[in-house]
C-alpha cells in the first residue's frame, strides 16, 4: 500500500526549490502577514499581492496549474463568509425576494476581500510546502528557535505518519470487506448509528493501542543506539549568499506593499 | 458554516492580525509550559510516545463512520489524548496534529496557527481535562464510569472549541456575530455527540485491552478541589459568555476598548465587534434560543450514554 | 448460487499511476481451491482487492459469485465474498472476540439471535468457540489468524479469498491453519508463499508475475516445472 500521495512535496531544481527552507518559511509567513494587513477593497494591493505568488509559483517551475487546482480545495471555507454579504450595512445593490436581505456594496466588497486575501494566502503555504522538504522544515522550525523537544516530537511524527495512516487506511478496508448487504427482506443494513461511531472508536483505539506498543519498541530500538533523552542535532548550516539576496530582495518588496497599505489608507 | 469534517481549522484571512498576534502569544505560552512539564513526568521515552501518538492521533481523524445521507463523522482527538496521557502531553501532541495539518495540507492557516493551536490544543486538552476528572472523582472507576467521563469530556471539547472559534471570527469580523455563534455551537453540539460517541469507543477498547493505559493517564494533579471548581468555572463561563457577546456586541467592546485591543492593529476599516448583524433576528431572542438548545442537547446527550450503556450491559 | 470467479482481462493503475495489473484472466469453479503464487509486487494483494470492489478498474470484466462488479452490487458482493487481509491487527477492532465476528451480520442488519447464532457458528468452523468473551488483542498471532477468518465466515460467504494466511505463524499454528482450510468446503483462492501447503490442500495453482498470470493449472505439474518456478522467484518444496 502506497500512501505516499500524502506527501506534498514535489521534487524539483528550480530556483525556489533551491532556496534555503529558513529562508522559504520566513518570507512565506511575512508574505501572509502583509497580506493579512492589506485593508478590505485595497484591490491594488491585491493584483501586487497576487502577482507575487504567480512570479514564485513560475520561480518553482511546478507549473501554473498545480498550486492553483490545490488551492481550490480550499474554497469552499469561503462560503462561510457568504452571511457577511447581507450583514454589513451600506448601500443596497440587490434585495432576496421573501427573506428581505440586502446585499450591499460593502458587504460584496467585503466577502470578496476576505476571500481574496485568504486565496492568495493558501497559494504562498502550498507553494512552501511543495518546494520545501518536511526536514528542511524542521530545520526551519529549530532555526526559529523551536524548542529541540518539540522538533524531535515532529520528526518522530513525521516518520510515523505514512505508517500509522496506512493503518488507519487498512483498517477502513477490513470493515469495508465486512460490510455486507444480506440481501433479505427486513433487517436495516448498516447497523445503528450508536454501533458505527463505536466501531469506529474501537478503530482508533486499535490504532492508539498499536502506537503505544510501537513507542515501546521504537524507545528500546533509541536505547540501543545510546539515546539518553537528550536530543541532539547538527548545527545548522550557514546561509549561502544566495539565500541572502533572496531573503532581502523578498523582504524588501513586501516592506515596500506594507508601506503601500499604510499609504492607501 | 465551518463543517470541515476533520474540525474547525481556521483559514488565513478570517482572523485579524490581532486575534492572530495575540492567540499566538497564548499559544507559545502554553506550549513552553507544557514542554517543561512533559520533561518532568514522561521522563526519557516522552519523544517516541508523543511522537507516535500524534500520528496516531492523525490518522484517527481519517477514520470515518456514516452519519446519514453520505456524511460522515470524525475524531479531533482532544479528549482521548488527554485521557490516555494527561493534558501537557496531550496539548503538544495536538500541537503537532494541528501544526503539520498546517504546514503540510495547508489545513488551516499559518499565521492564524497560533489560534488554531488554542482552540484545538488549549482549549480542546483543558476542557477535556478537568470535565473527565471530575466526572471520573465524582462517578467512580467503573466501566460505565469511564465511557461516560468520556463522553462528556469529548462533547464539551469540541463545543466550546467551537464556541472559542465563532468568538474569533466574530471578533475578526469575518462572520456576523448573531449568526456564527448559534450556527457553530448548534452543529457543532450534533458533531460533538460523534466525537462522544467514538471517545466512548476507544475507551471501551482501551479498557478491555489495556485498562493500565487509561489509569496512568488520568493521574489526578496533586492540586486540590479548587482546581476543579476553576477549571468548570471558566469552561462553564465561555459557554455562559458567548450567549451574552451575541446579545450585547457593544458590552465586547466596550471591554475591548479599555483593555486597548484597539491599538494594536492599526485596521480603521472595521471595529473590534463590528456593529453588523443578521437583519430580522433579535439578539435576546438568540441567546435565549441559543442557552436552550445547549441545554437540551447536553441532557439528551447524558441521557443518551446513561441508556445505552445500560442496555449495553443487561444485553450479552 | 454460484460461488465463482470470473477475471476476464483486468488491468489497473494505483492513482499514481504506477501499474499493478497487465491483463489478468482466471475462471475460478464453485468450491474450487486454487493457491495464488507469486513473488511480492506480482500484484497478487491487488488482484485480491478487487474481488469485493475495494479497488475498481474500468478496463476488463469482473464477475464474483454471480455479480458483476459494480458499485451497486458492491452490499451484496462483500456479504458473498469473504476477504482475509495478511495482518489480523487491522481486522480486529473490536473488544471482544464476539463483537468482532458480530460485526458482519450486525452490519447486514441481522437480528440478534440471528447473529448470535452466526457467531457460534462461525466460532465453532474455527474451533475457537470458547474465546467468544476474550480479548481479541491479548490472543496469539495464530489465535487472530483463526478469528479474522471466523469474522468473516459469520458472513456465510460463497467465496473465500485469503492473502498469506500462514505468514508469520510457527509450526503448530501452521499446522492447526492448514488443517482449518482443508475443512472448509466454499470456494477459495489462497495467496501464499508457502508451498508445501499448496501442495497439500490445493489441486490447482495460479503463477503470477508483474501483473500477469504466467502459468495456470494443476498443482502436481507445475510443481515439478523447476524452470517456471525459478524464473518467478519460487522455489520447489
């Protein structure tokens, strides 16, 4: 069973590839950050915005469509802000026959900010995520200065997910098979709604269940190799200078957008 | 509204940079915190357990069971990881759930990862906490005991997790305030039968299995009832608030202003709670309906467990 | 009734697009044993997952005790069908030995005296009718092999399929899972390693290789075929 497809990254050379994760993480989230502090209906700012993760997603070489069909799953979170296009007060642009709601400019000008500015910035962490490897994040995060237990927890995880996941998949399948139609008269197919969710609870517990007993051998397997509790790591690499020139020239062109959003004010 | 079945991840964009800032300073807190707590109880093998359980954690949430007309319901986890290892260790294990579903498959936001760590982690682990050892002081150690605490641990988890979330949106004004509380705390009051209901179920395979998991877990902290009581206050005391914020927006802001909420992100294009509701719904009526609802549904929730557990054990 | 198998020309490709299956063809008889062999990545667990529409392909025909496979007949086929998957881990969920062979018929929407006595049976085929109240978990690699098939068994399959049963059992537990499918009379194709009991309990022999079926027919021949076995990664017991 391959549950590899679970993986996001893409492999790859090109010029973000390349780029340090550090690097890749920091200006990532100082990309959403600016975009988060871009005011509602600054749509220049957001044609800037949007340009930018374009010109990155071309810098990956992954192809224009890839970051934007994954993006789309993460749309339909956008129609939880439909309610604001009725609920901001201004002026009226159409009326819901039988419900009386007013649609008003603001309310349009609203929803589509926010939908925007959240697009925009689920495209900047699915590039990240596609051209950064999960331990060229870790060594992000410890660079951040996450405490070294906590990216040891991560790794761990990391390591575990595919295998516990294929569990969990396997699992599923088992009850599948076992899920049958009797093909009689009578008799409600399914079970109860009680008996589902408990099988499903036994499921999990199974699943917990194993993961103990494997934190078991995985923890003598540790002690094998002399682990004491104390986790330990490399040193982090030095920044090439082309990682530097990334990071200013990023810098610089999302201080000059913050500037930007401080003046449409 | 939010019915991502796998919880309530918040997407970048619907919270201010503000909300933002500051759950993420909460959040950082808490974690450091329990970081040096886990050092201290779980000792050498606290990395390959938590690591592995937070896997497992994960996967769990993939695991589905049909709800009715092609939905399906899920684990957040919350509950179950604090029964089986206590809260600091659960809160970094669903730390690391929310934050790789982040950082990975884009499953909530980044800069907004700081809340979904509190709502999800915080709050989720904190509920969890003290409702199932209080229920556990006060119901005993049998089975039935067990099944229920969880249950109830469970439902409330992920209630006023959701509670928690409709107030940032709210706050943020990504959503009218009289519509997102009512809409999560009542779906998520139905989800949260699911989260109960396959809670209950783990446990009653871990208590067949492996009853010693679920004792070592629930190692009441050498702090006495006062804790308790505190910790039901306040859970019980966002459950009571939020009615309230969606009757009284200005008293939220009011209380905002003077705490200087205000300064920090310099956003004039809209207010802390802003003024705009849902035209045609009052908001007493809403408070009134809104307490009534919870009330019946976690009635009809105990009652629920109570009956079928007693079928459960007068049927084989 | 039919309890047979008809693969006509399957061919499938995982979402990755990495193939598994080339073009596989078999006739399976009602209450035929055959033992499936091959070396890992043949595609033997792939084929497998296809008898109870686990995985669906749209290239080649599929017909499982009488029904072709489609995603209507899906109900109808997995209560037809029974599938033993290689870990009993991932098929034991339940607490107790009697809710995980209940699980089936409870599904099917039973009554409860209805599945009580699906369970005593199916205990009873396995020999194992005294663990109804055990815990599954705490039982022997050998003891969750015999409940996994007994899970399944409730179900009153026409058709058993099974993926590596003796895999990981010592010799006695061996021993008692031999004798166990040397006593059930359904239809049943067997994916295995193990050739000295293909020898034993099964008359007829499917080769797969790469996703082909390469040699297909009585035991007794192709055991003496040292080349085929060979050139497919098997070795004359």
């Amino acid at each position: 069973m391959h549950v590899h497809f679970l993986d996001p990254y893409q492999d790859g050379s090109s010029p973000l590839h390349r780029l340090d994760a550090r690097v890749k993480l920091l200006l990532t989230v100082a990309f959403i950050l600016v975009t988060a502090l871009t005011p509602i209906g600054a749509w220049p700012v957001y044609i800037l915005l949007f340009a930018l993760v374009i010109a990155a997603q071309l810098l990956a070489e992954l192809g224009l469509g890839y970051v934007l069909k994954r993006s789309a799953l993460a749309l339909p979170f956008v129609l939880s802000a439909a309610p604001l296009l009725f609920s901001v007060a201004g002026d009226a642009l159409l009326t819901l026959p039988g419900l009386g709601w007013v649609l008003s400019v603001q309310g349009l000008e609203r929803f589509l900010s926010l939908s925007i500015k959240s697009w925009i910035s689920v495209q900047a962490a699915i590039l990240m995520s596609a051209t950064a490897t999960f331990p060229d994040l870790l060594q992000a995060m410890r660079a951040l200065r996450v405490p070294r237990l906590l990216v040891a927890i991560f790794s761990l995880m990391w390591r575990y997910l595919f295998v516990l996941v294929d569990e969990a998949l396997r699992l599923m399948r088992a009850r599948l098979a076992r899920s049958g139609e009797s093909g009689l008269a009578g008799g409600k197919t399914g079970g109860s709604l009680i008996w589902r969710a408990q099988t499903a609870g036994g499921m999990a517990g199974s699943l917990f269940l194993r993961g103990f007993e494997r934190a078991d051998r995985i923890y003598t397997a540790m002690l094998s190799r002399g682990y004491d509790g104390e986790v330990r790591s490399f040193p982090l690499p030095p920044l090439s200078a082309a990682d530097r020139i990334a990071l200013a020239v990023g810098g610089g062109v999302l201080g000059l957008i913050l500037l930007l959003n401080f003046l449409i004010r | 509204m939010l019915l991502s079945p796998f919880g309530m991840h918040i997407p970048d964009g619907f919270l201010s940079t503000a909300v933002s800032v500051i759950f993420w300073i909460m959040s950082v807190a808490a974690v450091g915190l329990a970081l040096q707590r886990v050092n201290k109880d779980l000792g050498e093998r606290q990395v390959p357990l938590m690591g592995v359980l937070a896997a497992a954690i994960f996967a769990g949430q993939m695991l589905n069971f049909a709800v009715a007309g092609g939905t399906s319901g899920h684990l957040m986890g919350a509950a179950i990881a604090t029964i089986l290892l206590g809260p600091w260790a659960a809160l970094l294990i669903m730390t690391c759930v929310v934050a790789i579903q982040a950082l990975i498959f884009q499953d909530g936001g980044l800069l907004v990862l700081g809340a979904n760590i509190f709502n999800m982690g915080v709050v989720g682990v904190t509920v969890s906490y003290f409702t199932y050892q209080t229920l556990r002081r006060i119901l005993g150690t049998q089975r039935w005991a067990v099944l229920a605490a969880g249950f109830a641990a469970a439902w409330l988890s992920i209630e006023l997790t959701a509670l928690v979330v409709a107030l940032q949106l709210a706050i943020s004004g990504s959503a009218p305030v009289n519509l997102a509380i009512p809409a999560m705390a009542g779906i998520h009051a139905v989800i949260g039968i699911g989260e109960g209901l396959i809670t209950m179920g783990s446990l009653a395979f871990l208590y067949a299995t492996r009853r010693d998991l679920i004792e070592t877990g629930s190692a009441p902290a050498p702090a006495g009832r006062l804790v308790w009581v505190v910790g039901l206050l306040l859970a019980g005391g966002i459950a009571v608030l939020s009615p309230l914020a969606s009757a009284n927006p200005d008293g939220l802001e009011w209380v905002a202003e003077q705490n200087g909420f205000l300064k920090l992100a310099q956003n004039p294009s809209y207010n802390l709670i802003p003024d705009y509701v849902l035209p045609g719904v009052s908001n007493e009526a809403l408070a009134t309906i809104l307490a009534g609802v919870i009330g019946a549904l976690i009635v009809a929730g105990a009652a629920f467990g109570i009956a079928y557990l007693r079928r459960r054990s007068s049927g084989d | 009734m039919h309890h047979t198998i008809e693969i006509d020309n399957l061919h499938y490709a995982y979402p990755d697009g990495h193939s598994a299956l080339y073009g596989v063809s078999l006739h399976i008889e009602a209450c035929e044993k055959v033992a499936l062999v091959g070396p890992n990545g043949a595609g033997k667990s792939t084929l497998m997952l296809h008898l109870n529409g686990i995985l669906s392909s749209s290239q080649g025909k599929l017909r499982v005790a009488g029904l072709d496979l489609i995603p209507a007949n899906f109900g109808k086929i997995r209560s037809r069908v029974g599938l033993v998957f290689q870990s009993p881990d991932d098929q034991l969920f339940s607490p107790t030995v009697y809710d995980d062979v209940a699980f089936g018929p409870l599904y099917q929407g039973l009554s409860v005296a209805e599945v009580r006595q699906r369970v005593e049976e199916a205990l009873a085929l396995v020999h194992m009718s005294d663990y109804a109240r055990r815990v599954s978990h705490h039982l022997s690699v050998g003891e969750k092999k015999r409940i996994a098939i007994a899970s399944v068994l409730s179900m009153k399959p026409e058709v058993l399929v099974l993926d590596e049963p003796t895999a990981g059992l010592d010799p006695r537990a061996r021993r008692s899972l031999i004798k166990l499918l040397d006593e059930l009379s359904m239809t049943m194709l067997v994916s295995t390693h193990d050739l000295h009991m293909v020898r034993e309990l099964f008359p007829r022999m499917i080769v797969m290789d790469q996703g082909l079926v390469v040699a297909d027919g009585p035991t007794s021949l192709l055991m003496e075929d040292e080349a085929l076995l060979a050139a497919h990664g098997l070795e004359k017991p």
